[in-house]
C-alpha cells in the first residue's frame, strides 16, 4: 500500500478486527461484509462495537443492521474522510497518524518505571482509565481485561513514578490486510503527570511492538497534547475517519 491514508485505514481496521476477536468468548465477533469490516465488542457501548467502512458504495445497510442485531449491542461505523455517506448521525472526525520505527525516541523522566502488567494488574490499570477518561472503573476493567488476556497479541504498559501509578497504554499488533502492524490507544495518564510520561509510555510500546516484528504504527490523538506526543515518536498525520451512529 503506497497511499499512506489508505494504509492507517487499513492498520485501524485489522486492530478492530482484532478486538473483536479477543472477544470471541464474551460476546464479541468480527465478520467482513460488503464494503465493511464489522467488530463487536460484547459490551453494551457504540464506540466499542463499529464497523470500518472500506468501500461506501458497497455497502449493503441491512446486513451490517442484521449482523449487530444477532450481536445484540449498540453500534456506529467509521467511513473515509469526506466520502459521502447519507446514513446515520455524523458524530465527529478520528484524525489518523502513522508512523515507523525510525524515531521512536522519548525523554527519559527521572524516577518513572514501566512494565507491561499482567491479569493481576487489572484493578490498577481500570483505575487509571477511570481517572484519566473520567470513566467507570468496572468497565474500564470489562473492556481491558482481554487485552491482559492475551499477551501472544497485547501489550499493556503500567507506568509508575515512586510506587505511584501515573499512566497506562496499550498497543495491539496485527498481521491483516496491512501486514504486521502496531495499533496505540488507551493511553492514560494522571493529570499533572505531564507530556513526557505520556510520550516515555508511549515510545516504551512502540519499541517492543517494532521489536516484535510491527513495520508500522498507528495512533489517533484526541487533544492537542496527544498530537504533540506522537508528533515527536515520529507519527504524522494519515488521514481520518468519518463516525457516524444513529443506524440501527
């Protein structure tokens, strides 16, 4: 793939699809339909359950309908920046960054620790989630939990600053349609803990993904401060993806 936005598209759905298949057993799936790659979560939420639309006039509405009705969950899907799509609620704009392995290179912060945690860390890495996203821990701890579950795929970063938990992440690494890939998301840090614990976390996972074989990267920032982070890993913007709801 030489069309670099196609390329992050691409990368975000093979580690969508990988979400729902870690879920096979709770609940979840991942099938691909005309048009669409469809994933299920299990868990009653929208923005854990969405389909990655890959070509708009393939789609065939009432089987993507069908499909999440058997899942019996809540849903949304994820369509090409700007291409026209008469179905649903626009709901925002996922702006798409990638990158290599190049210059994955972070500040050291003095005093901060990083390990990948394990089922035993689950408690303290939904608290963090909870903390940073203003969320619930119980389902921050649903939704981490198969991440922990599978090392094979997963890694889960549990960060520290004086025995202190300060931040988490996570990076899943795919082999679809992309090739071996590295997808980072859940990045939550403390407030107060700074940019530069975010981007050590961060740098901390890329490496071990690019180590493991990924030949890319992907990551989508939510604030400007996660732009500026991946900014300097290296990761530049790669297009977007239009979410829409409201399909059912």
């Amino acid at each position: 793939m030489t069309d670099r936005a196609t390329l992050a598209r691409t990368v975000h759905a093979d580690a969508w699809e990988l979400h729902g298949r870690l879920r096979a057993g709770r609940g979840g799936g991942a099938a691909t339909l005309p048009g669409i790659r469809v994933m299920a979560s299990g868990l009653p939420h929208p923005q854990w359950n969405n389909g990655d639309v890959t070509d708009p006039t393939r789609v065939d509405l009432a089987a993507v309908r069908q499909w999440y009705a058997v899942a019996g969950v809540p849903w949304g899907v994820r369509v090409p920046a700007g291409a026209p799509w008469p179905h649903g609620s626009f709901l925002f704009r996922k702006h798409l960054w990638l990158g290599g392995a190049a210059d994955v290179v972070a500040a050291p912060v003095p005093g901060l620790r990083i390990r990948s945690a394990t089922t035993a860390d689950l408690a303290r890495v939904a608290a963090l989630c909870a903390a940073a996203f203003d969320g619930d821990p119980a389902l921050e701890a649903v939704w981490v939990a198969p991440h922990l579950d599978a090392p094979h795929v997963a890694t889960v970063a549990l960060a520290e600053v004086d025995a202190h938990d300060v931040a988490t992440a996570c990076v899943l690494r795919s082999d679809g349609l992309a090739g071996p890939a590295a997808y980072l998301a859940g990045l939550a840090v403390l407030p107060g803990a700074g940019e530069d614990v975010a981007a050590a976390v961060s740098a901390w996972l890329l490496r071990g993904a690019f180590a493991a074989g990924a030949r890319v990267a992907l990551a989508h920032p939510d604030t400007d401060a996660e732009a500026d982070v991946l900014s300097g890993l290296g990761l530049t913007p790669a297009g977007a993806l239009d979410v829409y709801v409201d399909l059912a």
